[in-house]
C-alpha cells in the first residue's frame, strides 16, 4: 500500500512539472514593424521659388498692348474724333457713345481697348453693337472707334448700337430704311424711375402694419 501512494505522488510530479516545462506549440514570435518616421522639409525649395518668381511677369505685357492700340487709333484718327466726317453719338439710360467709323476690316475698339475684351465677352452685348453693321452687310467693311462713358456696359452697348446706326446715316441716306425697320435709330428713353419719399424705391413701400 505504501509502496503504490509513493508511486502515485512521483508521477503526479513528473505531469506537474512537464506541464510548466512544455512550451506552447502554436505561440509565434513576430518581429514588432518599426514606426515609419516622415520628415518634410520647412522652407520651400528654390526650384519652386524661381518658378513662381518667373510665373509673375507673364500677366505683364498687356500695358504695352493697350499703349500701341491707343497709337495705333491716334494714327487712325487725326485730329481726335471730333474732326472725323462719318460720325454718330449714341445714349441709353446714364451711358454716352461717340462713335467714329472708318473703311476697314471690321475692327471694334471701346476707349483704346478690343471690344470683347471691353465687353467681357459678352455675347449679348457684343451683338448689341455688331447688329447695326451686319443689317447693312458692313460687318467686315468698316472699323469702329469709341469712345464710352456712364452707365453700365450693357447702357454702353447698347449706346454703341445707336451711334453706330446713326453714323451709317452719314454714309448714305439709303440706309435709313432698313434700319429703322430694325428698330435700330430709335432712342430707348426708358431710365430708372427715382425713389419717392416714404418708399423703398421707386414704388415699393414699406410692411404695413394695422397695429
């Protein structure tokens, strides 16, 4: 009996101790990733900075272009616009036109500066002043110089259309009747109405309130 509890209590031993001995046969030991470490530079580079320094002048040359359009209309017209015979002023709302005709190409210049460049490209206000010339088939077959102020620039365009119209009058007499089928010789005299007092504007008044 004795001998058989000895022999059971070594064996007990023998599993405790392989147990805490034995390693975990599925427990992997991977290497930890290092932490990537990112490093960006604090001044600009001086490849950047000459590009952008040499990017700047490129917006430059249009002071050039407007000096050799002015000398190129001065040339065009000596003695000013006041000296020149086909000649027409045109008004719409606040916006004054004096417009100056010549044989030419169909060149459209507005206070020494292109006309699409002057109009914004507006393809409305472009046509308000082409419409005159395309009427009569002028279009490539005079220039037109202009000088405009007041108002807006739609005021102005359509100031330009009226001066043009009545200058092509001083071409010949026979243009009047096309035109003024277009519509094109009649001043437009519609202008804001002024604001009233006790009013908002012109007619509009202010929230009634009964209490």
């Amino acid at each position: 009996m004795a001998l058989s509890v000895s022999s059971l209590a070594s064996s007990l031993s023998s599993l405790s101790f392989s147990s805490q001995v034995s390693p975990k046969p599925n427990a992997l030991a991977l290497p930890r990733p290092k932490p990537l470490s990112v490093s960006l530079p604090s001044r600009a580079s001086p490849l950047a900075v000459s590009a952008s320094a040499a990017a700047a002048p490129a917006a430059a040359p249009s002071e050039p272009e407007a000096a050799d359009l002015r000398k190129y209309v001065k040339s065009r017209l000596p003695g000013g616009f006041a000296a020149q015979s086909i000649f027409g002023t045109g008004r719409r709302k606040c916006a004054i036109a004096r417009v100056v005709l010549q044989e030419g190409t169909g060149k459209v210049v507005i206070n020494y500066r292109d006309a699409k460049e002057y109009l914004q490209g507006n393809p409305l206000w472009l046509q308000y002043v082409k419409v005159p010339l395309v009427t009569l088939g002028y279009e490539n077959s005079y220039d037109v110089f202009v000088k405009a102020h007041g108002g807006g620039l739609s005021g102005q365009a359509q100031a330009i259309s009226l001066g043009i119209a009545r200058a092509l009058l001083k071409v010949s007499e026979d243009h009047r009747s096309p035109l003024r089928e277009e519509g094109l010789l009649t001043r437009d005299s519609r202008v804001v109405e002024r604001k009233k007092v006790g009013l908002k504007k012109a007619r509009k008044a202010p929230q009634f309130s009964k209490r």
